[in-house]
C-alpha cells in the first residue's frame, strides 16, 4: 500500500475501525492517484487495517484507473448493474464484523447512507473527514512541485490578463483571452470560476465578471487558479488602468502593507490567527476594518479550499509543507475593491511564495 493508505490504516488501527468507505472525488484522488469525475455514479474506495483496499468505479474507468498507478482491486460496474452488491461481497471476503466504520459524512449522501447502512448492519459511523484533511494539509516534495507548476501557470495567467486590457473591453473578453492563453498551455480546468472585475465590480469578493467595459481609471481586480495534475493554484491581483484617484491608491497600498506583513509573519509555530490578526489589525488601524469581511487565508492543494483555515480564531501552528493563501482585501461597496492574494508553502524556518507575479501597483497604460 502506498504511504497515504498505511497512514490512514494506522489511524484505523488506532481508532478500532474496521473499514473507511471514501467517495468524494478529491480523497479517493489523494488516496489512490485516480482521479474519476463519475458525475452521479458511485464512485469509491473501501481501506482496511490490514486487508488489500479496493476500488469501485464505472466499468468504462476501468482502465483509466490502472493507468493511473492502482495496482489494487477495481471493481468495475455497469449502468445496469448495482455496485452495492459488488461492494459487499468483496468488503466480506476481506473481513467479518464490522464494529466501526470512517466514512466522509459531509460528503455522503442519504441515498448512499442508506445503502452502506445495510452493508454494515449494527456498525458505528464515524467521520473520516478529518483524519483525511489534517494528512492532505501537510504536503510532500512531490505535491509541492506540482503547486509550484501550476503557480506559475497562474502567474501567467495574470500577465496574459493585464496585456488584454484596453478601453472598452469587457470582463468576459479579457476572462475569454485569458482562459484561452491557457488552454494553449495544456491547462484544462480552472480551479474555480475565472473573475474579471472592473471598476466597481471588484468590490463584491465574490462578483461575477459579465458585459462591463473597462474604462481609464478603473481598478481591475483578477482572481484565477488553474488546475494542474489535480492540485489547485489561486491568486489574486489588483491592476490599475492609467491613473487612479488618491483614494484607490490608499486603498491599494493598505491591502498591500497588510499582505506583505502577514507574509513576513509566516513561519512554522506560528498560529493562524497570528497571521490573520498581522493583516486584519493593519488594515483596521487605517480605518478600513468593516471593509474586510473574510478570512486571510485557507489552505490550497488537491482542494482549491482545504485546512488550515487562516482565520482570527484559528490556533492551529504553521507547520512545513503546508500551503496556503494570504489574501487580504479591502471592499468599499460603489467606489473600489482591491485584493492582493498569493499562494504560499511554509519551509523549515519561513515561507516559500509559489505566487510570484509583481505585487507593487501595475499602472497598464
Ligand atoms: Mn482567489
Ligand atoms: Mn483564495
């Protein structure tokens, strides 16, 4: 069994459990290196404490899980088939009784609850979620590389989108420029929703870009990832469109203060809240501490949003390898939003930035 399976059968061990059922997509990838979006089929994978695990998908993905590195079993089942009773037979070929059983309760549906239920009649549920997100925080030289690439693709991606800028652009065609750039580079799938927002646009942190044209004097704020060998990049930056006002360049240099401040404060042992405090308190003290209203930060991996949670309550201790976003905002509703964001991994005594692409005011003539 690969390294992840032998720490989540230590962990069953530990606990008494007897099996963990997993189904979401992203912890079966992490588990097993098959990544299978089987849309409303089952997909899954059963571990044991000491027993072979096994996994269970479309019959057609067969071969794509093999390929894929699973040297395990794969149970393949067909649109008429039923895998549950695939499912249990190979789970009692393997073991008897089951006392207690992982499973991803966010994840679960009723109708699948229902199912696995009768499969482990009388069984205690517990959550495997957790067990799974404290491994996946913690990531591995491989892993890191992958982030640094697909960093880089996000850089990229930035750059493409401030050459795109011009009066009377809209969002979606420096969004469409940008994604196409991207897709000429391989990159097939977007970590989440591209935005491209402009003027007043940016100061909802969760707008939606549309037909809005760029005009001389507007912020244009971009937040994109990419997905790059199943790990997700994200990364914001703020670009001015020829001159703005005193009040947006405030604005601006206070997110920035705040983000290059919470960075420098980075390093293992340090608490997250340490970190979210370092740029809320900053960006409170210059006056604009109703104007930001998330977290600094979350976790990024398999995941576009995974622990640790950067937030003001958060004690959890920055460890190494584990990588996150700084992401500090100011959101002034009708007039501007600025949010400067990168994508870190913590080293043995500080921070490693993935995200590289200049954060000091770009002025786009
Ligand atoms: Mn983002
Ligand atoms: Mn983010």
């Amino acid at each position: 069994m690969n390294n992840r399976l032998q720490k989540l059968s230590q962990w069953m061990k530990d606990h008494d459990i007897q099996v963990s059922f997993v189904t979401s997509t992203e912890n079966v990838f992490y588990l097993s290196g098959f990544f299978s979006d089987p849309h409303e089929r089952l997909l899954g994978l059963a571990v044991f404490q000491d027993e072979e695990p096994f996994l269970v998908c479309p019959a057609m993905e067969k071969e794509d899980a093999k390929n894929a590195g699973w040297v395990h079993e794969i149970i393949g089942y067909s649109d008429i088939q039923n895998p549950w009773e695939f499912i249990e037979k190979s789970i009692h070929n393997r073991i008897g009784k089951i006392g207690k059983a992982a499973i991803e309760k966010e994840h679960m549906n009723v109708e699948r609850y229902e199912a696995i239920m009768k499969l482990f009649n009388g069984a205690e549920f517990v959550s495997a979620e957790e067990k799974l997100r404290k491994l996946r925080m913690v990531k591995d030289e491989k892993e890191l590389e992958i982030l640094r690439e697909a960093c880089e693709l996000a850089d990229f991606a930035i750059q493409t989108g401030c050459a795109e800028i011009q009066e009377g652009k809209t969002e979606l065609d420096v969004l469409a420029a940008v994604e196409y750039a991207l897709k000429k580079k391989g990159v097939n799938e977007m970590s989440f929703s591209t935005m491209v927002l402009t003027g007043s646009n940016g100061a909802s942190p969760h707008g939606t870009p549309g037909m809005t044209k760029i005009q001389k004097g507007d912020l244009v704020l971009f937040d994109l990832g990419v997905v790059w060998n199943g790990y997700c990049s994200d990364i914001t930056r703020t670009v001015a469109y020829g001159d703005i006002n005193d009040k947006q360049k405030e604005i601006y240099d206070t997110v920035l203060k705040a983000q290059l401040a919470a960075v420098e404060k980075s390093k293992p042992g340090v608490p997250c809240s340490e970190i979210d405090l370092t740029a809320r308190n900053l960006i409170a003290d210059a006056g604009y501490g109703g104007y930001f209203p998330h977290r600094l930060g979350h976790g990024l991996g398999v995941s576009v949003h995974e622990y640790p949670s950067l937030t003001e309550t958060n004690s959890l201790l920055l460890e190494e390898g584990m990588v996150f976003t700084i992401e500090p905002g100011i959101y002034v509703p009708g007039a501007a939003g600025v949010r400067i964001e990168d994508d870190l991994a913590v080293t043995a005594d500080g921070v490693e930035i993935l995200t590289k692409f200049p954060k000091e005011l770009q002025i786009i003539k």
